[in-house]
C-alpha cells in the first residue's frame, strides 16, 4: 500500500487500504498494524497514542483516526446541508 500523502483525504485513503487488503487477501488481523506505517501526521500520532492492546484492533484504530477527525454521522449531515442550495435547507 502508498504511503499516505498529505493531499489524500483521510477517508479515501482509509477506503484505499481497506480495498487493497481484500484484494490482496491481508487478514483483517493484520490489518491494524499495516495501517500504522503508511499513515502520517495526525492520523499517526493518533494511532501512536492507542495502548498496544488497542492498536492491534483495526475497527477500534479506524474509529480513533476518524473520531479525531471529528468524521461521524453529523460531520456527513453538516456536509449534505452545506452542498444543498439555500432554497432546499
């Protein structure tokens, strides 16, 4: 997988790992710790700051990244309503 560049959007890139693991039969297992390496800024100082224990757990290091994104259902809401017209809110 590429290492992250700061011009990739944090969900796509997610979205990137997670294809290139399915297509390349990476066990969900391991997948914790491919994210870790090719990630960079904020999103691995986030994944450096888990425990061990949490860090080896893919949906809980995935939710830590977007969580300090602050990436969760009302970001997706705040997003929909800013893109509508004005005449449709």
């Amino acid at each position: 997988m590429p290492k992250m560049t700061r011009d990739d959007g944090l969900e796509a890139y997610i979205e990137a790992f997670e294809h290139h693991a399915l297509m390349t039969g990476l066990e969900k297992e391991y997948w914790a710790s491919q994210l870790g390496a090719p990630i960079i800024g904020k999103p691995q100082a986030t994944y450096r700051a888990l425990t061990r224990d949490e860090a080896r757990n893919y949906e809980r290091v995935k939710a830590a990244i977007l969580y300090w994104f602050e990436i969760n259902p009302d970001y997706y809401r705040k997003q929909f309503w800013a893109k509508k017209a004005p005449d449709e809110k």
